[in-house]
C-alpha cells in the first residue's frame, strides 16, 4: 500500500515534466527531436524509478533520521505525548555539579556498590504467614538491618529525625526552611523475597552473598527492593556531606513487609504519618515502580500512575461424604472442576478504553517510537477520535501480554484442595481465584460478575449458593452448597489515577528530572536523541496502596535501565540470579540527588 501510494506520487510527477517538454516544427527536426526525446523520457523514467526503490528500500533509516534532526517537521506526532525539558536544578547548580563529578568517580561506584552488597548480605525475608513482632524470632533479621543503616549512613543518623514505627518500620523526617511548601516523600521497603534453599545450587553466586563480578552486584534484593533504598540513602548522605540544607521538609519511609501484605509495615506507616501531617500533606511520592525499557526502537521510562485492584475469590462446594464405592454422579471436587472451567473459559472481556494510562503510552509509542509499525501509528493517532480505529489498537497491542494484563481484570486460578483419602467422597473442595482489577472497574463489579457467571451451575447441581454474605439460590432440599467469599479480606479497588498531564506540575518535575538524569549520566548533548517519558501502570501493588490519602501524585518509578541490562547474565525480582548492574545503581543515586534539589526548587507542587 506504501509502495503503490510513493510510486503513484512520483509517477504523476513525472507526467508532468513530460508535458512540459519542448518540441519543434520542422519534421526532420521534429522526428531526430522525438527519437532523442523518447530515449531520454526513458533514461529519465528509469533514473526516478531507481531513485524512489532507493528511497523506498531506505526509507524507515530516512525516517529515523529525519525525525531526529528535524524534529519540526513532526509536530504532528510529538504532540501525542508531549515532553517535558531536562530539569537540573538552577540555585543549587554548583552543588549539583559536583556531586555529579563525584558519581562519576571508580570511588564512588566502588562505594555505592559495598553498600548494596553490604544491604544484601543481609536476609531480610519475609514470609506470607509470620508470627506477631516480638514473638516470630524471623522478625529479628530487621535489627540487625537497622544496624546496618546506622554503621554506614552517620550523616542521616545525627541530622534526620528518625521515628520507628511498629518496632521496624523508618520514618526519616528532614526538616526544611519553609513549612509551607509540602514536604516530598520518597519510599522503598527494607524486605526481600524468601530464596527457596531447593534453588540455591542454581544461582551463580550465593543469594546472600552481595558478590560483586566488576558489573553486577548479585543477591536476593539486590534489584526489589534494596537498590532503591540504598539509592534514596545514599543521595541523601551525599547531600548532607555537602552541608545541604532543604528549603522543602523531605521525608524517607521504609517499610518492612512490602513483599507479604504491607499491613505491619506500610500500613502503620501510611497511618502514622497520616496522624502527623494530615491528609493531601505531601507535593508527590515516589517509590519503587516502572524502570526504563526499549519498546519499538525508542527508549521509555515508565512511571506508574496508578495500580490495579485486587480480589482473591474464595469458591468452596460443601456436600455430604461416605464411601467411594457408592458415589454420587458429581463429587464436591467434580462440580469444583466444572466450575472452574467454566469460570475461565468466561474471562472478563478485554477493552482498553482512552481512560487507561496504557492509552496514554500507545499514544507516546506512536509519538516516540521510531519502530512502531506505520500502520499502527496511523491508527493510535486515528483512535483519539475513532473508535474503530480504537479496536485496531486494541487488537495489535494486546497481541503482547506485557501490554494486556495491565489494562483489563485478570484472573487466575492459583489454589486448590479436596479430599483427604482416596476411598472417601470429599465433604469439601476449594479452590482461590486470584483478580487483578483494571482501572475501569472494581471490587463490587468483579464479585457481581463471579456471581452471575456460576448462578446457572449452581441451579444445575442443586447446590444453596451464597456469594459475597447475600444469599443467591436457595434450595431445599439441596444436594450442597456453594459460596463465593473474599478469601483472606483483602480486597483493594483501583488505585486513584495520578495527573500526568502537560499542566500536571509534580508529573512535570519527575520527567524533567529523569530526562536529565538519563541524559547527564550518558554525556548526552542536546541535540542527542535521549529518553521519553510515559505514563504507564504495572500489573501488581506496591506499599503506595496505604498512602492514598496522603497525597494525589502517587509515582511509582524506579530509575533502573532495564534496557541495558544483559538478561542472560542475570535474573530479575522474585527468581535465581537477580543481580544489580553498578552502573545503574550509580544512575539511580543521580536520579534522586537531582529529584531532591529539583523538588526543593519547585514551588508549583
């Protein structure tokens, strides 16, 4: 289509310098004229057509390398996701001078990188299940970790107020000059992942070990989360080693029990500092979230702007048992499984709809990324207003899970138990049905839909059905009973969705703030083509969902360069191998170095 439509172009050009060529009167003339013009009509004809296969076979460089020197000429596309300028602080440049010249030090690297693997060595695990504080010894690891912290930050340990919040939860308070600006919170969590000690022979270096091979530093949180708390840490001893004093109050929290339920750590933190400051007390928060990635040729970060919700669906049958050599047509565990079946092959319906940070990022793919598909841009820009066009979207993006399980509800079928003998017929099966809840929808939308897609089998296996404390069908006699529950009481909505506009200030300051992280930390000049940034949404929940109502700029960005990672050297969160890349380690200390006096210049958040 491409092709016919430049080669239609050029041949109508063509016609029309043919017209225009000059003929003479005379007939002897007039035929030598006309033989010579027709070999150099087709010595011309040929000469265009090898220039436009030429510009055709050549064209997606040509338009790479348009787009970059010529930026002008695509206003059109940029205005789909507009950008924000590098922000380097201007009242605090010569201190952010030399603390750059300092990052970019072997010292420093060399510094930042004992103090990761110092953090790592050190087994913060948590577990789904654990005792109370003070009475499940696996709790204790934290002191130790405190330890840790106070040994190797003294800086932030005289000059910060620390407060303690459930015996290990770290509030630090740095108290500014102007108490009416609102404070920046900045947040990580202290926990890892338990190592399951079945893996420990495949990882390259003991998880524990914080090993550093010259590029990586190696163990379990050694990228969720340890890197980023070390990170905020570290920027922040850096700056008060340069005897820098805020104008804006700066707080650090740190949670414990990100990777069980946050409700020992982050929730009393979140409750904590909700009785100190009040609620909509903070200019903005960042913690860990969206890193940077290659997509289509362009690099992105990708700071989230929301979460989804959450609902773990409880589905147990109950029905009289005896002895398997007289059973009934349908077990417990039987109708379970129907059930079951039935309920996956009727998934929530996948949309995405303009609403959805994830169409805020297709929007800045077709602005930013020089590989997109042309089809693909040309419909992402049509879908502002088509909705057909809208649907190609859809269709094409959703062809990647990475980009589909953010944007609808979800759900997985993760649990599941019956029976206790072989020859008994099982009184009880259950099975937990884990959601993730799109932006669009919520809770009470997921538990109405569970319901009614089982109402018709309940019906036909004359079961008395119970969904959600409200009774559905009731059967007398029944043959059992079905119910549907809130399995453990965690049901969370929709986190609230972040301003992430061109007016949106906080927004505004983060991008700027992570396209002159990006750009400094590569010597990139001005007119190199750097980073873009997108709002975007991850498929899972950090500890920011106890901290809604502490302010309405919730971002959830991690400045770690995925993209120049080497995925065959290590693992990521939550797996064997993870290990931190130095260099990123080092970016991510620039990175909130420059978000700090950033944010300190600012008074529009």
């Amino acid at each position: 289509m491409f092709k016919a439509t430049f080669t239609g172009h050029h041949r109508s050009a063509m016609k029309e310098s043919m017209v225009g060529l000059p003929y003479t009167t005379s007939s002897v003339d007039h035929v030598y004229t006309r033989s010579h013009s027709s070999l150099g009509n087709r010595v011309l004809r040929l000469i265009v057509l090898c220039a436009a296969a030429f510009i055709f076979v050549n064209w997606h460089e040509c338009y790479r390398t348009l787009q970059y020197i010529a930026p002008s000429l695509y206003v059109e596309r940029t205005s789909l996701c507009l950008q924000a300028a590098p922000l380097t602080p201007r009242k605090h440049a010569e201190l952010h001078e030399m603390l750059s010249s300092t990052l970019a030090t072997d010292i420093f690297l060399q510094r930042a990188v004992d103090l990761l693997a110092g953090s790592v060595q050190i087994p913060t695990e948590v577990y789904d299940v654990m005792g109370p504080i003070g009475e499940d010894s696996r709790w204790d690891v934290f002191g130790s970790f405190h330890e840790y912290l106070t040994e190797q930050y003294p800086k932030i340990h005289s000059a910060l107020h620390l407060t303690k919040v459930n015996t290990y939860g770290l509030v630090y308070m740095w108290k500014g000059s102007d108490e009416s600006l609102k404070p920046l919170l900045l947040a990580a969590h202290q926990d890892v992942v338990p190592v399951n000690r079945d893996t420990y022979a495949a990882w390259q270096h003991p998880p524990f070990s914080g090993y550093f091979d010259g590029e990586y530093v190696w163990g379990r949180g050694s990228v969720d989360d340890k890197n980023g708390l070390i990170s905020v840490l570290t920027a922040a001893e850096l700056l008060l080693e340069h005897d820098f004093k805020p104008r804006r109050s700066i707080v650090l929290a740190f949670g414990f029990d990100e990777e069980g339920s946050g409700r020992q750590g982050a929730y009393m933190i979140g409750q904590y500092l909700l009785c100190t400051y009040g609620e909509d007390a903070f200019s903005m928060l960042v913690d860990e979230g969206g890193d940077i990635e290659k997509q289509y040729g362009g690099i992105f970060a990708l700071p989230a702007i929301t979460e989804k919700g959450y609902l773990d669906v409880l589905i147990e049958i109950s029905a009289p048992g005896g002895h398997s050599s007289i059973p009934p047509a349908h077990t417990t565990i039987g109708m379970l499984s129907r059930l079951l079946v039935h309920y996956e092959n009727h998934a929530p319906p996948a949309k995405l709809s303009r609403s959805s940070p994830m169409y805020d990022h297709a929007q800045c793919l077709a602005a930013h990324a020089p590989d997109l598909p042309r089809s693909l841009r040309k419909s992402i820009k049509r879908s502002l207003s088509s909705d057909r066009a809208l649907r190609r979207v859809q269709d094409e993006l959703f062809k990647d899970p990475e980009f589909r399980a953010p944007v609808t509800t979800t759900q997985a079928v993760d649990i599941i138990s019956g029976g206790v003998k072989s020859n008994a017929l099982p009184e009880n099966a259950m099975a937990v049905v884990n959601h993730r809840i799109a932006t669009d929808s919520s809770v009470a939308a997921v538990q109405n839909r569970s319901t009614a897609i089982l109402k018709a089998l309940a019906e036909h296996f004359n079961l008395s059905y119970t969904a959600f404390g409200a009774p559905i069908n009731v059967h007398t006699p029944a043959s059992g009973n079905l119910s549907l529950s809130d399995a453990w009481n965690t049901a969370l909505e929709p986190a609230p969705i972040t301003p992430s506009g061109k007016d949106a200030a906080p927004f505004q300051l983060l991008a700027g703030t992570i396209k002159a992280t990006y750009n400094a930390h590569r010597s990139l000049d001005a007119d190199e083509k750097g980073i873009s940034v997108s709002p975007s949404m991850g498929s899972g929940n950090t500890d920011t969902q106890f901290y809604w109502k502490l302010t309405q700029h919730i971002f959830r960005y991690t400045h770690y360069d995925e993209s120049g990672v080497n995925v065959s050297m290590s693992g990521g969160a939550h797996t064997v191998n993870e290990a931190c890349k130095a260099d990123n380690l080092v970016e991510m200390i620039r990175f909130y170095v420059t978000l700090i006096l950033n944010a300190d210049e600012a008074d529009n958040i």
